[in-house]
C-alpha cells in the first residue's frame, strides 16, 4: 500500500516536471509516514514542503498541484492538506481489507517476497575466545540475529559470520598456564570450565611471576610458526571456548552454530598477500618500521594524517589487517552485494577506514554495500557499564542463569494451574526473552540501562506484556474451538476499534521492510507493542463470541487470528517462542 502511494506520488512529480511546474533537475526523496493521530489519515507526506523551494512556490499551493496530478486511481479514498503543507491521505477501506484477507490466506502474512534477493553477509556476535562471554556481547549476537532472521523472511540469502577473536599475543599466556596445568598433572578440561577464571589466574601469572610473559610470548611465536605442540594446546582451548558460546547461543535461541564460525585465524594465510597488495597499488606507507595506510578521508583531532597499520615492525599482523582480507573473502568467494557488521559503536572509525580502504584497494566495488550497524553500551542503575555485584564483568551465562530464576520466581508468585513443568517452561522463556526484549527495543544506537524490574514487567513495551496478549488471543480461538486458521467469512470494519486493529496489521510488511533496510530491530517491537495495544482496545470495546451477528463475530475473529499470527511472526524474527498459556 505504501508501495503504491509512494508510486503514484512518484508519477505526480512527473506530471508537474512535465507542466513546467517544477524544475526538470529537481531532487527529492518520497517520504510517507504513518502519522499518529488516526485523523490524520493513513500516511502522511511533507513532499510540498520539500519540493516548494525548487518549485518557487508556496507549499499549501504546492500540495495542491500535487493532488491534482496524482493519476486516477481507486486507492487513496481521501487526500487533505494540513498544516504548512503536509498531504494526509485515507486509504480506501475495502483496499485495507483486501490487503488483510490476503495476508491471512498467506504464511508470510502479505511480506513480499524481494524482487531481487541479495547475498548478506552478517558479522556478528564475534567473540573474543580468550575469555567467556560477557554482557558485552549480548547486543551483536541477538541483534544480528534479528536482523538475519528478517532478511531471510524477506527472502535473501544469508551468511552469517562468527569472526571469533582466537588469535593474538593474549594466547601466549593462557597456553604457557595450560602447559604448567597439563605438567602438574591436572585436568585442562576441568580448568577449560571456568574460562573467565583460567584467564584471570593466566593475567595474574604474566604480569607477577618472573619469566612466565617471557614464555608466553615465545609460545606465540611457535604457535605462529606452526609448531604442534601449541597448535594442539591451543586448539583445544579454541574447541573449549567456542562450546562455551554455543551453549548461550542455544539458550538464546539465535541461529549460529559452529558452522556459522569464521574465526580470524583463518585469515591468516592472506594476511601477508593482503600487504603485498596494498604495496604493490601503491597505498603502503612505512613509518617507524610498521606498514601504514594513510587515508586522506581520516585525520586526527589536530589534523594529522591517521594510519591504518596493517603490520607491525615485528612483521606481527593487525586486526584491520583481518578485517580487510575478511572484505575481500566476503566480496569474492562467499559473493556478497551487502555486508553488514553488528558491532559495538565505538569501532565506528575502524570500520570506515576499512571501509574507504576496501573500495580503494578494489576489495569491495561500489556494487556492494558494506554497512557498519554499531550498537551502544549496557549500563548499570548507576549510568556506569553493567558489572557484576562482585564488580567484575558479568558472564553472559550467569545473567541468564538469573533471568530465568527471577521469571520463576515471578510466575510462581502470580498463582498459577500450570504443572511444574509447564511453569519451568514458561520461566524458561519469559526469562531469556525479557533479556532479549529489553535489548532489541531499545534504538541500537543508544546506550541503555539495564533494569530487571522493568524488563520482567507485564506492564509496557516488554516481553512478559507480548507474550501475555498473544496467550490472551489464543485462549479466545480455544473458546472458540477453532484454530488460528480455521475463521471463515469476511473481514468487515463496523467500528473505530475494528479499524484500529486493521490499520495496524496492515502495517506489518512496511515493518518488516524498514527492519531489513536499517537493521533496526526496535522498529519491530515498537510496532508490535502498538498492535498489542490497538488488540487490547478492540478486545475490551467489541463482544466477539457473545455476539449474535455471525459475520461480525467471524470477521472479528478473523482479525485476533491476525493479530495472533502477527505477534508470533514477529517475536520469531527476534528468536522469541510464543507460549499457549502462561
Ligand atoms: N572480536 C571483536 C571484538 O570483540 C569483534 C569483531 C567484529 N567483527 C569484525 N569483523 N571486526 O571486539
């Protein structure tokens, strides 16, 4: 529908070029909204506005000029002029309902297929493997997740990436303490269990005990060189971790599995012809015996040129240096059109300086996007990064241990009929789905504060409040005894609240194309939140399966199995299962 308005929109501008009206160079951007203020009709576009200087012309008139040019057509019922020259339009009401009867007869709900599906690669969660997960890295392993979940709704092919941090100096350490562990004859597996500890005892021995950083920097060098010994340490230390992350990533419900790993050291082979290349077109700098890039595009605060160090003087390689062989392998051989990097903000400038290297170095053409979706802070009550109560990083593993101890907690203290199991169930996935919900509706971009209370209320935009409304539709179609898609008649908008709820569920595809393009989840669960709402007014303002008018209680019903359908395609996308009763 949005489509279609912004098309014919399109075509008036055309027309007026064609007038004369407006100027035949004349740049501009449709853009519809969907206004809050139901008088305000459907959508809503400042176009006038927008095009009333180029035109010379005042934006009331302008907007008037625009309507008129608009082609015949039998959508738009009602278009008005408000304010300093906003165009409102109405939609016809039988075009909302035919849009609505076909998204119930469709699996995707009325999400278009896309017309030219695109290969995407998706970086994200990334781990650093020398330690646990933390809470740090809760952010890019769910929104990517979300994010791939909804382009493969959309119909594009999606790769994801898991370029764990498994290589560099800090390897040195933690295998010089497993060395001395396996020597005195303890077990590695059973210190491998706590990782965050095993690092913490491996720090403490290389920055206070005489010669160990000594050994641990040559067991680097051997690793590097190939030798078996510390490839076999190592590996198993790699193995170890990243079983750690596939247990959260399982209890997460995210989609990566060790398949999806494409860990840094597998670079290594390339990083040398990655400098060679760059020497050879003639973009390497030395300074101070490391080779540099330097982009015009990056200065420092003081206007000094920035390097992009690519090798170090001991020949030692850089993360950018991964980074831009990570580029090319995506471009080339997994064939990308967009890669998208779901990393923290504060790397911003990192990635646009591989970014603008890429493209100069021909890694990336200007075919392919390639899109840095940065993410803020989790903080504390206190504004500071969240910390454990021991004041230490907080494992991700241990914040979902709390999660779905206080979500059990919680239900049991509600009163409930459900069975033992039923209720761990239930505490099972309001827990882990509070602590996805509280991350993925917050703006990405923004720091956020971590609240248990908030995220665990039944109350406002959270999971316990979506999960509720989906079980509340679905005891209605049990009462009904009927499933979800068993409704027959037609769909009939007899009141403000039946439209309400309709406008709403026609928005969905617009959603979901919004999500796809700026990897915003929080779009997602704004809008779900809303549908919630518009259900809850509906639900208290219209008897459904009192009423005695057959076609309005079907149509009704037709309307809470969207509604249904709705939340449940939506909380997918975020990795969320809906539960039948709670
Ligand atoms: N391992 C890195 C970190 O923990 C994140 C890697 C992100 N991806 C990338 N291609 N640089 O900071």
């Amino acid at each position: 529908m949005k489509q279609q308005i912004e098309a014919l929109l399109q075509s008036a501008v055309a027309g007026l070029i064609a007038q004369g009206t407006l100027p035949e160079d004349v740049s501009f951007r449709i853009q519809l909204d969907r206004p809050r203020d139901k008088s305000h009709g459907d959508f809503a576009s400042n176009l006038a506005m927008m095009l009333a200087k180029p035109a010379k012309q005042n934006p009331r008139a302008l907007a008037e000029a625009i309507i008129a040019a608009i082609p015949e057509n039998d959508l738009i019922a009602k278009a008005d002029i408000a304010g300093p020259g906003f165009i409102n339009f109405s939609i016809d009401r039988s075009h909302l309902i035919t849009q609505l009867e076909q998204a119930y007869a469709d699996a995707r709900l009325g999400v278009p297929q896309a017309e030219q599906p695109q290969t995407v690669v998706i970086d994200y969660s990334s781990p650093n493997l020398a330690k646990e997960m933390h809470v740090g890295h809760l952010r890019s392993t769910i929104i990517g997740d979300a994010v791939a979940r909804t382009l493969q709704l959309q119909g594009h092919k999606v790769i994801p990436q898991n370029h764990v941090g498994d290589w560099g100096t800090q390897f040195g350490m933690l295998l010089a303490h497993m060395e001395d562990v396996k020597n005195e004859g303890a077990s590695t597996e059973l210190e491998l269990s706590d990782l965050e500890t095993f690092y913490k005892a491996a720090k403490k021995r290389f920055d206070d005990e005489e010669g160990f950083a000594d050994r641990a920097r040559s067991l680097v060098v051997k690793l590097q060189s190939g030798d078996a010994h510390c490839q076999q340490l190592w590996t198993q230390f790699i193995e170890t971790s990243l079983a750690h992350c596939q247990e959260v990533y399982d209890r997460l419900g995210v989609q990566l599995t060790r398949a999806d790993v494409m860990a840094e050291s597998a670079y290594n082979a390339d990083l040398p012809k990655v400098v060679e290349d760059l020497k050879a077109k003639g973009l390497l700098v030395e300074n101070q015996g490391a080779q540099c890039v330097f982009l015009d595009e990056f200065k420092g605060k003081e206007d000094e040129p920035l390097p992009i160090i690519v090798q170090k003087k001991d020949g030692g390689y850089l993360y950018a240096t991964s980074d831009l062989a990570a580029v090319r392998y995506r471009t080339g051989a997994l064939e990308a059109d967009r890669v998208i990097y779901v990393v923290d903000a504060r790397q911003s400038l990192h990635f646009q300086q591989i970014f603008t290297l890429s493209r100069k170095a021909g890694y990336a053409n200007d075919q392919v996007s390639l899109e840095h979706l940065g993410f803020g802070m989790v903080l504390g009550k206190d504004g500071r990064p969240y910390k454990s109560r021991d004041g230490g990083v907080t494992k991700l593993a241990d914040l979902l241990d709390e999660a779905e101890r206080r979500a059990a907690e919680l239900i049991a203290g509600k009163g409930t009929d459900l069975s033992a199991e039923e209720q761990a169930r239930v505490a099972q996935v309001v827990g882990i789905s509070s602590v996805k919900y509280a991350d993925l509706s917050k703006n990405r971009t923004s720091d956020y504060v971590f609240d248990w209370d908030t995220m665990l209320s039944f109350e406002g935009n959270t999971a316990p409040y979506l999960l509720y409304a989906y079980t509340r539709v679905n005891s209605l179609f049990q009462k009904a005894g009927i499933t979800l898609d068993q409704v027959h008649g037609d769909i009939q908008l007899e009141t403000d609240q039946d439209e309400a709820l309709a406008s709403k569920l026609a928005q969905f595809p617009e959603v979901i194309a919004s999500v796809g393009n700026k990897g915003m989840p929080h779009f997602l669960c704004g809008y779900m939140f809303e549908l919630a709402g518009a259900f809850s007014s509906f639900y208290e303002a219209c008897p459904i399966l009192s009423s005695d008018d057959d076609a309005l209680k079907n149509s009704r019903l037709k309307l809470a199995a969207l509604t249904a359908r709705t939340l449940q395609q939506g909380l997918a996308l975020l990795g969320i299962d809906t539960l039948e009763k709670m």
